[in-house]
C-alpha cells in the first residue's frame, strides 16, 4: 500500500518580503489593543505563495506617491540637427532647380531679341545667387551631420551643394582663361 500524503512541513523562517504575510491574519489572533482586521483572501491557504500577487493600491492623495503618472509623448522630439539638415537639403535643391532651368532658359534668351549683354548679366546674377546658397547650404549640411539626429537629408544636402559649388568655381576658372586668352 502507498502512504498517506501529508502537508509539507513549513519550518519557521524569516519572511522572504518583509511586510508581507504569509498566512491570513484572523481578529481572533491580534492582540487585545489592536483593532480587529479581516481576512486578507488568498488562492490557497495551505500553500502560501512566495511572490506577491498584485500591487499594493495607493490612494491619489497619499504623500509619496503621485496622483498619476505623466503620460507619455505621443511622438518623439526632433533633434535640431534634422530641422537643420533638412533646411540645408531644401536650399541646395532649389539653388539646383534654378541652375538647371536658368541653363535651359538661357538659350531662349541667347536666341531672342534681348541680346547677349542682358543674357550676360542674368546670367552672372543668377551664378554669383546660386553660388553663396549653395555656400550656406553646405556649412548648414556640415553643422547638421555634426549633431545627433537623422544625417540622411545633411548628407545629400553636402552632396549637391559641395558638387554645385565645386562646378561653379570651375566654371568661373574656365571663363576666366577663354577671357583672358
């Protein structure tokens, strides 16, 4: 025949959370001049669990605790370096966007009644404008790829502004050697 199945002994022990019971509390076992306080239910009261099984509740107005809890943003803050890179990006593709149609619109001109003098100082206004935006563009896109955040719109900003100066100052150096020839 088999054994009886007998409770586990507990053997008597510090309490693994300190101010947590591990046996309900009856009024007949508190002491005469303290209040008498009910029953705190458990899943089984002849084996106590060792973790708790639900946060103690706080009242909203108790010190210590907060009323409630600051809730969380809804989006993420932008750095300031993406602002900055994208202002970079969008003053180097309209300085490109000008100099791609001012090249198409300037052989409408050379074409015209307007005369190469007029087509000529356009066209030197237009250069000299395209070349200082692509200037702040690019030390917009250097100081935007120095600061944490998004790089991606700096980065091409660099790209085309770096590119865009560069083809002028070649420019202006052919120019300069065709005039003085």
């Amino acid at each position: 025949m088999s054994e009886p199945q007998q409770p586990p002994a507990h053997l008597p022990a510090a309490p693994q959370y300190p101010g947590t019971h591990a046996f309900p509390t009856h009024a007949s076992s508190a002491p005469p001049s303290a209040p008498a306080t009910p029953a705190q239910p458990t899943a089984d009261p002849a084996y106590p669990t060792a973790y708790p099984t639900a946060a103690p509740a706080h009242p909203a107005g108790v010190p210590g605790y907060p009323a409630s809890w600051p809730a969380a943003a809804a989006t993420p803050a932008t750095p300031a370096g993406s602002a900055l890179g994208r202002t970079a990006f969008v003053i180097a593709v309209i300085t490109l966007a000008v100099n791609l149609i001012s090249s198409i619109v300037r052989l409408l001109i050379y074409t015209s009644d307007f005369g190469y003098g007029s087509a000529y100082a356009i066209d030197d206004a237009i250069g000299v404008i395209s070349f200082f935006a692509y200037v702040v563009a690019l030390v917009l896109g250097i100081i935007a790829a120095r600061r944490p955040g998004p790089r991606l719109l700096a980065g091409i900003a660099i790209g085309i502004a770096g590119a865009g100066a560069l083809g002028m100052i070649f420019s202006w150096i052919g120019i300069a050697f065709l005039r003085f020839a």
